[in-house]
C-alpha cells in the first residue's frame, strides 16, 4: 500500500462521517490531552514546591548524627573513623543518633573522636 492509497481510504472513512460527530471527537480528544498536560504539570509544579519549601532557609535543619556498628562487635563509631571503615558492609548497623546505639547495647570506641 502506498501512501498514496492510504491517503484515500482516510478521505473515503472520514467522508462517510458527518461532519458534527468528527468535530465533536476532535473536541474531545484536544481537550482530553490538554487537561492531561495540565494534570501533569500540576503534579510537577507541586513536586518543584515542595522542595523549596524543604530547601528553605526559614526552615531549621536538623543535623543527622549518625553512627555504625558491627553485627558482631560492641563499639559504636562515628562514620569517619577508621573503625567504621573496617566494618563490611554485610556486618555494618546503623543507627540514627550515638544514644540510639547505646540503646541497643553499644558502647562508644574509645578511638573514635567526635563520640
């Protein structure tokens, strides 16, 4: 089939259409992808938003303190201590704050500074 001929059979299909219902479909099919367009751009106007808000500087940030420990061992480190760097990955627990830890039954690393 050449362009040509399918460019045919279009006319033949849309003229035995009347003329109301075609234009009553393209209505319907523009504003269906125009309010979709708007929906879509809603969702990402409020996702844009609702990062400034995190991100802005009449909000107080609270600083995360987080530590690891070892499944296997008793001590706590901070994450740049080189005790934590000795952990695997597969034994390392991480807490949210030291008194989290200590919760849980670790103690602080007597090398590690910053505890």
């Amino acid at each position: 089939m050449t362009i040509a001929e399918a460019r045919e059979k279009c006319k033949n299909l849309i003229a035995r259409v009347p003329r109301d219902v075609l234009v009553i479909v393209i209505l319907v099919l523009a504003s269906s992808f125009s309010f979709g367009l708007g929906f879509l751009a809603g969702l990402d106007a409020k996702q844009e938003n609702s990062t400034l808000l995190e991100l802005s500087p009449s909000t107080e940030v609270v600083p995360i303190e987080r530590v690891v420990a070892s499944k296997n061992g008793t001590k706590y480190y901070l994450p740049e201590c080189t005790g934590a760097d000795r952990i695997t990955n597969e034994n390392k627990v991480w807490f949210i704050s030291a008194s989290a830890a200590q919760a849980a039954g670790y103690a602080p690393a007597a090398n590690c500074k910053g505890i």
